[in-house]
C-alpha cells in the first residue's frame, strides 16, 4: 500500500522499466514515510496512439516518454501530496532522464475499510496493520 500504476508508451527497455518502477517507489516511500515492503506497482504499455496527454493549458511540449502515475493511497496531507509530486519529478529526471513536463501524477484516496491484502480480510480494520491517522487538508 499505495498502488502504483504506471502508463507509459511501448518501447522502453526492461532496465528502464525496472528503473522507472524503483524510482518511483523510492520516491513515495520517501515522501509518504512507508515501509520499503510496501511494494505494490503496476505498469502497463501502450500504443503511441493510446495515450493522449495534452499540456492543460500550461504550455507543456509532452514527448513519447511520456509517463502517467497513478497512485491509490490512503488519505495524506496537502504537504506529503506535494513533496511526493517534487521528488518524482526530480528522481525520475535524475534517475530515469524523464523530463518533468513528461511526467503526469494523479493521487487517488481512500479509506482503511477500502484495503484488503489477502485472506478476504480488511487488514486495517482488524487491527493486523495500524489504521491511518485522520490527517489535516492543508
């Protein structure tokens, strides 16, 4: 916990792909303060044509490497949310080459009742895992 979902454009190497996985990982165990065995990514490859990704107005010039992240997490605070977006976009530029107007984040949250990490249980709500904190919005 937190899922990560990665969409990409198909061509990218394994080792790159490996990167790509580990740097963002590291970047939300960073920023998030999770346990590195917290581990749960998915990365999935399109078709140049299956991915569109225009620059909202911004004035971004988004390239092929374009890379979406996805994360399903439990609820955080507006200054973790910000410093996970900062260090990804620095590790993935340092570690990966991804230029930052080619990166693309979107956090979704959710509740402890919202878990299940195998067993048919709700591993938060039994008290097998600590439950999350109520945290401030701002």
């Amino acid at each position: 916990m937190p899922i990560i979902r990665l969409d990409v454009v198909r061509g990218r190497s394994p080792d790159e792909i490996t990167e790509l996985l580990d740097t963002a990982h590291a970047a939300v165990v960073e920023s998030f303060g999770v346990p590195v065995s917290d581990r749960y990514q998915i990365l999935s490859e399109h078709g140049q044509a299956e991915i569109a990704a225009l620059d909202t107005g911004l004035g971004f010039q988004r390239s092929q490497e374009i890379v979406i992240i996805q994360i399903t997490t439990r609820p955080r605070s507006v200054n973790e949310k910000k410093t996970l977006y900062k260090r990804l976009a620095e590790m993935l530029e340092e570690r990966c080459g991804l230029r930052p107007s080619d990166l693309v984040v979107s956090l979704v949250e959710n509740t402890d009742a919202d878990w299940s990490f195998g067993d048919g249980e709700a591993q938060f709500l039994t008290g097998a895992l600590p439950a999350s904190p109520i945290l401030p919005t701002r």
